[in-house]
C-alpha cells in the first residue's frame, strides 16, 4: 500500500523486500535476524506488516529476544482485529 510504498522510496531498492514470507524473526544486540524460506536477512531496521491472526501466530516472534513488553504481548493477543487495528514496537534505539 501507501505506507509500504513511501517507506520504500526513501531507501534504495535493494534493501526492500515486500510480499517476502517470514518464519521467524528474533534480536541479538543492534541485529533483527529474520527467517525466510530462501535464507536469512540481518537488518538494524525492520517494518512488518501482517494481520494479528499472524501475528498471533506461534513461533513467528521471540518475544523474549525482542524485548516485548507483557503489556505489548496482551495487546497482541487480546486486540480485536478489525479495520484500523495497529500496533507499533519501539526499537531499543
């Protein structure tokens, strides 16, 4: 959408990577590690864009790694999905 496409523009080409599934994503230091299907992707900035049914989902996140709060954790389980639902992690940044 927009969002994706504004974000995007402002970086150069070869570091977006849209409609790319995601089986895992974990932190160690300054480094997310995220898991896909052809290979592995180290970035120190990431936007992920997915409905909670997926968010939900088990083993996508490493809550412990990434510093999820219980509060945010709550939220992402307990959040009704609907039109507008969002939710924005802080980076440790």
């Amino acid at each position: 959408g927009a969002l994706c496409d504004t974000l995007a523009s402002f970086l150069p080409k070869d570091r977006v990577r849209l409609e790319t599934p995601v089986t895992h994503i974990t932190r160690a230091k300054d480094m997310y590690r995220i898991q896909t299907p052809t290979g592995d992707i180290l970035t120190r900035h990431l936007v992920i864009t997915t409905p909670f049914s997926v968010l939900r989902g088990e083993g996508l996140l490493d809550t412990e790694a990434l510093g999820l709060t219980s509060d945010v954790k709550t939220a992402i389980a307990t959040m009704p999905y609907g039109r507008n639902g969002k939710v924005i992690l802080p980076t440790q940044e």
